[in-house]
C-alpha cells in the first residue's frame, strides 16, 4: 500500500517534528511504501528538519510554489504538480498536514482518484486569533475539503471538536491520536549545571522555561507582563526561551527596557535532539500561546517530570491537568499565572508531585511508537471498508 503525506513547510515545529517522525515510522511497515512531498523550507532562525531525510532522499519530494502565503498563481502551479504527481505515482492514501498543504493536497488527491484521503489536524485554521474575513476563507475550505476527505485525525480532542462545531464532517469521521514523541531523552533528562553555567543561570536559580517560537500568539508579551513582578518576589528567577522566530530584537529589546536582561535568556533555535538537555535544566514550563493544537513542549516538559503552567488554549486541558500535572489558567490571566509560578517556586515537593504523575501519563500516551502504530491501524482499517464496499 502506497501512503503520500504532504506538508507545506519542514520549519522546526511541533506538526513537522509529528509528520517527519510519522513517515520515519510508517517506513519501516513492510507492507507499506511511504514518501513525503513538502514545499520548500527558507532559510531563516525557524529552522528546517529537511535534514532528517539525508539519509533516505528518495522518502522527500520539494515542490517550490508550495508556499504558505497565499499567492494564487503559486498555489494553481502547486495544485497542478501535486495532481500529476499523484496521477502518476498512484498512492492508495494520501495524507495532509497544515492549512495549505491540506487544501491543495486534498484537492489535488480528490482530483487524481485517490481512493483514501485523510487530514491531520494540528492546529485550528480558523479561530477568534484571526479576523473575520479570514476565519471564512479557512473555514470555506476546510467545509469544501472536508466532501472528499475520508477521516480526520486530531492532536486532541479540542481540535475535533472546533471542526464539528464548524460543521466540518461527522463524529464518526474523527479520531484522536496524540502527538507521540521519543520519550527516552526528555526521561533521562537532568539538571545539567554545566549547562546552566554556559547559560548564566546558578545552581539554585528557579528556572521558568518556555518552548516556542518568538512569534505573535505564542504568548511572550504576557510573560513579560508579569516578569518585574515575579523577579520582586523571586529574585532567583530566570526565563529559559528555547526557540527563534522573527520577534526576537523585539522581545530582547521588551527585557532590556525592563532592566531584565540577565534574567531573561535567549537560547535562539536549539535543535529538536537537545530539547531535552534544555527542558533539564528548567524547574517549571509556561505556556500562554493563543492558538495550539496540543502543543509539544506541554508532554514534553512532564516526560522530564517538570511541572506545566499553562492557558487553556484548544488542546491543553488534555495534558495539563490542574492539581495533578500543573495548573490552567484562563488565557489572560497573567495574576493566575504568576501565582502558580511563585507557589511552584516555594515549593519543591509540589514541583516534584505534579512532575511525577504527568511523566507517568506521558508514558502511557505520548510514545512515537504508540503513534505510528495508531496510523498505521487506522489506515488499515479504512482500507479494509473500502476493499469490502
């Protein structure tokens, strides 16, 4: 059986880390022929994981007007291509990732007969983060594609049920299955004091970690909102920013104006391999994004049994469970916020409760393998319904 995934860039980012680490897996099926077609990763301070296909080229195809920007005669060429490709090569499924890469891929397998389609959902594309014009261009799509689109698969149940609410497909038509990861790293993960010294960061410093990109909605600007006042209290307060992004001058300029520039460290782009020897180090996680699917850094942090602060934005609520794996808050509660992180601060003992139960349940739903394996079961079983139709 023949399985095409595409996506529409191979930034470093939590949907790409999934997809490349779901085509990695699904390679090794005997019974399966896997590849990946991608538009064309920038150079730039996001990164590429274009690299993790080295190895293996052939698994990898670049088409370069498959942009994320619309542009309309880039995405008719894209359209076009993808449509032959698919024509020729005769995949039994094709599966898409990302907002562009799942409109066009999408169509483009409709229009080439492929007989099974399928969508992962990693993130809303529409949602109150945008405005309403574009919150109907996502949504149109998405209810357009949606006619030919034969099952869904969702990073977390918030995401299914944002698309239902949307009048996108049926319940039947949906399936969670939780962004798995190698867990192993992030479980062995220690507080490393030499790289807390490379860092500027002392051996008793409390350390508020934060993993994302330096981008809008990731939510930094509410950090720093409460910064002076979590440092007055704590003085031994640090802020790890592992990841880069296009507002990095603005958010180093945002701690200097402060007078916080030793408190506030900037990692910039740190591999995905030596994530785990940063999420270490950090005694505790916030995350204040605005628009996730379920994000990474939150199993991430507890596979490390590093307790999580964070807002309850689409997915989080399934891994970040207040009382037994952190706390969450409502977005744009900075107060909340940074009282969690003054009591987690005080208190070890709860630091390692909360640690220790949400490394237990990561343990049991976050392993890549137990992701692969869900795929690969579903497509299967999707395969057989059509075969006996």
């Amino acid at each position: 059986m023949r399985v095409t995934h595409v996506i529409t860039r191979l930034i470093v980012g939590g949907a790409q880390e999934n997809t490349v680490s779901t085509v990695l897996g699904l390679q090794r099926k005997k019974d399966l022929q896997v590849d990946l077609i991608s538009g064309p990763t920038p150079p730039g301070p996001e990164g590429s994981l274009e690299t993790a296909f080295a190895r293996m080229p052939n698994l990898l195809t670049i088409v370069p007007d498959l942009v994320r920007p619309v542009d309309l005669p880039k995405d008719w060429r894209a359209l076009s291509r993808l449509t032959r490709i698919f024509k020729n090569t005769k995949p039994d499924i094709v599966h898409t990732h990302s907002g562009k890469a799942g409109v066009l891929g999408r169509i483009a397998a409709h229009r080439a007969g492929v007989p099974l389609i399928l969508h992962t959902i990693h993130g809303p594309s529409f949602g109150p983060f945008q405005n309403n014009l574009a919150n109907f261009i996502f949504r149109s799509a998405e209810q357009y594609t949606a006619k030919f689109t034969t099952h869904f698969i969702s990073v977390a149940n918030a995401m299914t049920e944002q698309y239902l609410a949307a009048n996108i497909d049926q319940p039947e038509h949906y399936t969670r299955i939780f962004s798995g990861f190698d867990l192993d790293p992030f479980l062995s993960a220690s507080n490393d004091l030499s790289l807390r010294q490379k860092l500027g960061i002392a051996p008793n410093d409390f350390v508020v970690g934060k993993i994302a990109r330096l981008f809008e909605l990731k939510g930094h600007d509410d950090l720093f909102s409460i910064a002076p006042g979590l440092v007055a209290r704590c003085p031994q307060i640090k802020f790890l920013l592992v990841g880069d992004g296009k507002w990095r001058q603005r958010f180093e300029f945002q701690a200097r104006t402060l007078g916080l520039e030793k408190q506030f460290i900037f990692t910039g782009l740190v591999p995905p391999g030596e994530v785990p020897r940063h999420v270490g180090i950090m005694d505790a996680l916030v995350h204040l994004s605005l628009r996730e699917g379920l994000p990474r850094a939150l199993p991430q942090a507890l596979a490390a049994a590093k307790p999580i602060v964070a807002y309850d934005c689409d997915g989080a609520r399934e891994i970040c469970i207040t009382g037994e794996t952190g706390f969450l808050i409502q977005p744009g509660d900075t107060a909340s916020v940074a009282e969690k992180l003054i009591q987690l601060a005080e208190s070890p003992e709860l630091r390692q409760k909360l640690g220790d139960r949400g490394q237990r349940i990561v343990k049991e739903l976050f392993p890549v393998d137990r992701m692969v394996e869900s795929i690969y079961e579903l497509y299967l079983k999707l395969a057989g319904r059509i075969q006996s139709a």
